[in-house]
C-alpha cells in the first residue's frame, strides 16, 4: 500500500538484488535526495541543491605561518587551515547539476583559490605547489534564493509517508544532531518504547583513555621501538586503537617500517584498514582510510602497489586481483589529473568519468 517497507539492494561488485525489510526506513542520502525521494512516486517535502567545494592540499614549507587564516571572497569563505604537515586551502561554493559521484574540480577552481590566497601570501603559490586536489557537494536546502552560498547550511527531517523518514541538508560538524533528529523521528513511529538518545554523551571509537595514552607516548615509543613521532602519528589517527596496530606490528616488524613513497604512514596501517575498517579495494586505503591520494605529489601511485600486496595477504587477493587493483587505482589518479586540467565543469567533468568505478573481483 502506502507504506514503505523495505529497500531493494543491488551488490554491484559480485551481481545478485537483495530485498531488505524495515520498520522504519530512513533515507540520508545527501545531494541524491531528490532521486531517491522520487523511488516514493513523489517530489517529496523540500528540494536539495548540490554545491561544490574544493581544496587544494600544500606542503607546510609552502606557507610560513604560525596560524590559519579565515577570509571573506566575494562568493565564499577562504580559509587556509594548519593540517599535519600540510596546510589545506579551501573552498569554492558553485552550484553543480553534473555528475554526483564525482564532483570534479576544474582547472578554473583551482585558479580561483590560487589567486585569492596570493592576495595575502608573501610568496605566492603556484600549481606545482599543489600535493593534492579534493572536491565535494554538499546538500543544501534550496530556498528562495539563487546563489548557492546563500541557501540553508541547516537541516530538515520530514516522515512523508508511512514508514519513510528522510533526513536533508546539514553538514559534517552536525552530523550528530542531524542523526539524533532522524534516529527519534523514526523511533516515534515504532510500536515500543526506546530510550532516551544519549549520543552527545558517547565518545568517538579511540576517544575512551586518549588522553592517559598521549601522556605515556614516550614509553610507548620505548616499549615498541618506534619513534614517538610514529607514536604521536597513530594517537592522533586511533586514539586508544593504536594497541590492535601495535599488535600488527609485533607479530610481524616489517610492518613498522614506513611506506616507501608515502613514508607519513607506516605498513601496518595499511594491513589494518584492511583487516579490521573494512577496506575492500586499494583506493579505500590510499583515498579513504588514509589520506595518501591528496598528501604526496605522484597522489599515491608510487605505493600503490606496495599497499596493493601487503592488502592481498589480508584479502586473499591473487597476482591479477592486485594488477587489477593498481591498474583501477591508477586509471582514477589519471582522469582526476585531467579533469583539474580542464577549463570548466562541463569538460572536468567528462574527464573524471574516463575512469571505471568498480574494480572486477575474481
């Protein structure tokens, strides 16, 4: 009838349709809500636009600075913000109806940064400073205006039909309030009583006895063998789960050793997103679980294959399976280097689409 009962999956790496059955279905699909708002034979309660940001990433000796800096353009805000030993320079605010999977950055994007953070360097950037390029949409709730930068950063939460809830809008740093909103709106309509949410009492996976650990870093450099630079590396990416990549490493030393062309990041972590986050393919590793792809220069290809073979171990991969891997990996890398150098998003966007999405298992 009415109600929305389920959803219909499709496994798009190994083939087969799933039918999954639901209570309460809640839909949280960002810049797709207008798609999948539609699976329910309506417009729905509210309208998502999709606006693109990008950043660039610049090595720390590119800009001498003690402290970030935040600017108003006359389309958006521009900040510059202290991040490892890097900086990241951000952001464009552009309405973007292309292609939702991948945003592409455009070579006019990166121009537009450039220029306005020349405006208040010293000694300018240029392209060949630029480590790494990222682009993303966000989901804005369209209102009477135009101008992507002036339609709403909040979120909504509606119940349009029975079964349904959907969640809109918002950004990263709320995610928690968004989730409880959604979370309680779909409970309400559960025949039994659930409990109080108690999200913002909930620390982060890593947070519980962060701070005990930071102050025992030295001895557990000693403890190791590694340098407590390595240590105060894996505190700040796992907090109290650096004991599990620990683990890793005294059960097998190799794994201690850095990356060969990424050497911010050590072996085990490779090993580790592997085993225990959940990494199916190689660029989950160098784009997702570490942020190799926008740190280094060749954007990850040089230790593609390395991360490549030290996955198959976990995976169980064959000698085609990591050749297929490096060569998807690469194939990516490529068309996102051509699509930054096109001249707009029409063009940018073509030349992202040069690369496949799934990397074939088997």
């Amino acid at each position: 009838g009415e109600r929305v009962v389920g959803a219909r999956v499709k496994d798009v790496e190994a083939g087969g349709e799933y039918e999954i059955r639901a209570k309460q279905v809640v839909n949280a699909t960002g810049v797709w809500t207008d798609d999948t708002q539609a699976l329910i034979g309506e417009r729905g309660q509210f309208h998502v636009r999709a606006s693109k940001g990008i950043h660039l990433v610049v090595p720390k000796d590119r800009i001498h600075s003690t402290t970030g800096l935040i600017l108003r353009t006359e389309k958006s805000v521009l900040f510059v913000i202290p991040w490892g030993r890097h900086w990241i320079v951000g952001t464009t605010d552009t309405d973007w109806d292309l292609d939702k999977d991948h945003p592409a950055a455009s070579s006019a994007d990166i121009d537009y940064l450039l220029e306005h953070v020349n405006s208040v360097l010293a000694v300018p950037l240029t392209r060949d400073d630029v480590q790494g390029v990222y682009a993303g949409l966000r989901p804005l709730l369209a209102g009477e205006s135009d101008a992507t930068s002036k339609l709403s950063r909040e979120h909504t939460v509606a119940h349009p039909v029975p079964g349904l809830v959907v969640v809109a809008g918002g950004k990263y740093t709320t995610y928690r309030v968004m989730a409880k909103d959604a979370v309680d709106e779909a409970v309400h309509a559960l025949d039994q009583r659930v409990a109080e949410c108690v999200t913002e009492n909930v620390p982060l996976i890593g947070a519980e006895g962060y701070n005990a650990l930071w102050n025992a870093r030295a001895r557990i450099a000693v403890r190791t063998g590694l340098h407590v630079a390595r240590v105060e590396h894996l505190l700040n990416r796992y907090g109290s789960m650096i004991e599990e990549i620990l683990e890793l490493i005294a059960a097998d030393a190799s794994l201690g050793e850095p990356l060969a062309a990424a050497d911010d990041y050590l072996r085990a972590e490779v090993v580790y997103a592997a085993s225990h986050e959940g990494a199916r393919h190689l660029d989950d590793v160098l784009t997702r679980r570490t942020r190799i792809s926008i740190e280094t220069f060749d954007r990850g290809t040089r230790s593609a294959r390395e991360a490549a073979e030290l996955m198959a171990k976990v995976l169980g991969w064959d000698k085609e399976q990591i050749e297929k891997e490096v060569e998807h990996y690469e194939k990516r890398v490529e068309a996102e280097r051509e699509s930054q150098r096109q001249p707009d998003d029409l063009t940018a966007d073509a030349a992202r689409l040069g690369a496949p999405d799934i990397v074939p298992l088997g």
